[in-house]
C-alpha cells in the first residue's frame, strides 16, 4: 500500500519525495512482521535521508499519529507505523503480502536526490 492509496484524493507528487520514502520503508518493514520497530540509523540508510533530517520528518509524521517515535538515552531510537492511525490492519499476514506489489514487499535501498 502506497501513501498515495492511502490518501487517493491527493494524486501523485502531493507527498514529499521524503516523507513518501520513510513511509515507503515503515510500511515494507511493518509487513515483515517482526512486531519490532525500526531503529532510526536503518530507517536513515534505507531512505537515505540523515539523522537531522530524519528526525524533523519523523517529528511531524509522530504528531500527526502516523508514526510513534521511541528515542533511547544514548541518542538512538526506533520509529515505526501507527497501523490503527493510517486505518491499516494486517500487515505482516500472508494474505496481505501476496496482494501487495513487490516493491512495498520489501525496503527501498536507493539514495533519494
């Protein structure tokens, strides 16, 4: 599930090409089903984006209830999806992967421009 099925009234490019890629990597690691959130340094190396930038992003994602935010004493953290906030259940079961397009089965990898 795309941002841009989540909210179809929007169209493409109405998402910031960040924000889109974040929510690209929480959705494919949501569907893992490891129950887990992700840490804040992989979240950053699989979208590419930095820590800085990362965490402005992520702060205004957490107060509008789409993402939780846990932040650890040492500096580091964990970010993932509020399934309920984005009206999404399932995620992780087969039956929602096999109706999924591969490219939300899995994290993007690339360097965002």
């Amino acid at each position: 599930m795309s941002p841009h099925e989540l909210a179809p009234e929007l169209g493409p490019g109405a998402f910031d090409p960040q924000i889109e890629a974040i929510l690209n990597v929480l959705v494919a690691h949501a569907m893992e089903g490891t129950g887990r959130d992700l840490s804040l340094a992989r979240l950053a190396k699989r979208t590419g984006l930095r820590q800085s930038t990362l965490r402005r992003y992520l702060t205004l994602l957490e107060e509008a209830g789409i993402v939780r935010v846990t932040l650890g004493e040492d500096g580091g953290g964990s970010a993932g999806l509020r399934i309920n906030a984005l009206g999404l259940s399932g995620l992780g079961s087969a039956e929602q992967k096999e109706g999924m397009p591969a490219r939300w089965s899995r994290p993007e990898r690339r360097r965002l421009g």
